[in-house]
C-alpha cells in the first residue's frame, strides 16, 4: 500500500507545482490571457476555476501526507 501512496504523492506534488505555477499577477498568468469575459467580480472565470482546482489538489496532497506518515510510523 505504502508504494501506492508514495507514488500518489508524487503526481500530486508535480500537479500542484504546476498549477500553482500558472497563478501569477493580475495581468500575466491564465487570468491575463484575456481569452474569457470577465465576471462582475473583475476575475476570469478561469482563474477562479484554477484556485478552486489548486485548492482541492493542495488539500489532497495534505491529506496524502499525513497518510503517508502514519503508514511509516
């Protein structure tokens, strides 16, 4: 099991490297590519969709590690 998770912890790692990665400044980044209208907030729908993606990605990876601790305690 514990090989399972290890490489589950990887993919998660990279995953959340890489979408924290396409975060940035209001004007570069997915949110200043400018390919969608902006929402009455003034933020993209994309970028909003990213932070919630970034969000899920980073509470699993969270979770895997805890997992992942007790499984080598």
């Amino acid at each position: 099991m514990l090989p399972v998770f290890s490489v589950l912890h990887v993919l998660l790692s990279a995953a959340l490297v890489g979408l924290i990665l396409m975060h940035s400044g209001r004007d570069a980044g997915m949110g200043g590519m400018g390919f969608t209208p902006q929402s009455q907030g003034g933020t993209h729908i994309v970028e909003r969709n990213l932070t919630r993606v970034t969000i899920v990605v980073g509470v699993l990876f969270f979770l895997n590690t805890i997992l992942l601790f007790r499984l080598l305690k």
